[in-house]
C-alpha cells in the first residue's frame, strides 16, 4: 500500500516506531538477546489476533456452514498455514513461534520467562497468573493485554486494524534494520537468519498484501468500518510505542549498571 494512502496520523506512527531509539541502542549481544526475551511475548500475542481472525472470516463450527466471504475466507487460511506450520530447510514444520524460541536459543537470549508463561498458561488458561508466575514485567504485560483485550471485545474492523497496521505493515521494516545492523551471518544463526527473512519475505510479498485485501472485502470502503480499522490501528501502534519505549528504558538501565559494577 503507498504510503500516500495510510492517514496521516498513521504515517506518523509509522514513522516513530521505524525510527524509534531503542534499535539505536541494541549495540551488544547482550542488548540484543534482551530485545529478542521482549520481543518474544508480541510474537506469541500475535497469533490470538491471527486465530480470531481465522475463526470470524472462515467457518470453524460444528455442523459447519459456508464462510460468508470466501476470499477473506481464502487469505486468512493462508496467512495462518505458514504463522502456524510453516516449512523449515530441512522439510519439517513449525510455527513462527517455536522458531523464534529455536532463535532466541542460538543467540543466547534468556527463554525462561516465556517457557514459564506458555507453561502455566497451558495449565491454568489464566493470563494474569501466568504473567505473575514467569515474572513479566508491566511494559510486557500492558503491550499482551491491550492486544488479547481487542480479540476478546471480537469487533472485527479494530482486529484488522492492530493485525494490518499494528503488525504485519511495521514488521519487515525491523527484521530487516535488524539484519542490516547485526551482519548476521546464517552460519552463526541458522534460525534467527531464516526467522527474519522469512518474516521480510511474506510480511511484504503476501501476509500484508493478503491483510490489506482482507480488509477492502470487509469494509467495502464503508467509512464507518474504515474509522474503526483506521482507530485500533493508532491504537495498536501507540502500544508498541510504549512497548518499545519500556523495553528501551530497560536496556538502558542495564546498561548503566554494568557501568556501575565496572567503575
């Protein structure tokens, strides 16, 4: 989509999240591996809004019926076949989550705190006590919160707006500053260089085309449904402004205390 086409209140968004300091300050492996223990938590929100997707635009009940719009219908299908099991070098399967885990691994980042998550959420199916049970902290927690409260409120136009605007348009941008910062060579991460360039590759060439024309064939261009794509979009990059901004404070934190430890 040309940028001339996004509002002008998302353009500037946009273009605070594409330049946002705490890229400048991954300056360490260590910076880096914290980024990716963040990060992590938005990769696993992300598939609750990809899943509620799937369940409003294609039929997932029993007795099953007809979807209404078998285009969208068609999109979102394919979005979560390679979100959900995508097709590794070696021929086996996985979601682009348990990849992420397999990339934190070979960089050194810490994967205690979201296995605890996904571990004590999988046993109660409660989010707060998984949250108290691995330790999150609130930059996390308010960014996983605002995303799971759009899915459960179930309106549709605000899901596709945090799901295009919020995700799969500003995604690309950071893998690739990512891969041009670090130099990342496949040798030395296998995962974490296949993991962005996939993610480069089908966020721009299909998964955000795909959201796009999901939206036009729900909308219809109707300005009501669009005010409220266009809404939880500012909404969803607001969050992850102040996400990004917490995590930014946290590196810098660390940073400093390093600084202290060594004088």
């Amino acid at each position: 989509m040309p940028t001339q086409h996004y509002p002008q209140k998302i353009q500037r968004l946009k273009a605070q999240l594409q330049n946002h300091r705490v890229f400048s300050l991954l300056q360490t492996p260590q910076d880096l591996a914290l980024f990716m223990s963040w990060h992590v938590f938005a990769v696993w929100d992300f598939m609750s809004l990809v899943k509620k997707l799937q369940h409003r635009l294609s039929s997932m009940n029993s007795p099953w019926l007809p979807p209404l719009n078998p285009l969208a219908c068609r999109l979102i299908n394919d979005i979560v076949l390679s979100e959900e099991s995508d097709e590794l070098p070696d021929g086996s399967y996985l979601s682009h989550f348990e990849m992420y885990l397999r990339a934190m691994q070979e960089i050194g980042a810490d994967t205690t705190r979201i296995n605890t998550f996904i571990e004590h959420l999988s046993v109660t199916g409660d989010i707060d006590q998984a949250f108290d049970a691995a330790r999150v902290s609130a930059g996390i927690r308010r960014f996983v919160n605002h995303t799971l409260i759009e899915v459960n409120q179930d309106n549709l136009n605000r899901i596709m707006g945090n799901f295009f605007y919020g995700r799969e348009d500003v995604i690309p941008l950071m893998f690739q500053s990512l891969l041009e910062k670090w130099q990342l060579d496949a040798t030395q991460a296998p995962m974490f260089v296949y993991y962005l360039k996939r993610h480069i590759d089908l966020d721009s060439d299909s998964h955000g085309p795909a959201a796009l024309k999901i939206i036009a064939e729900i909308t219809r261009g109707q300005a009501q449904d669009l005010e409220q794509v266009n809404t939880a979009a500012e909404s969803a990059m607001l969050e992850r402004l102040h996400f990004w901004d917490a995590l930014a404070h946290e590196i810098e934190y660390r940073a400093n205390q390093e600084l202290s430890r060594a004088s």
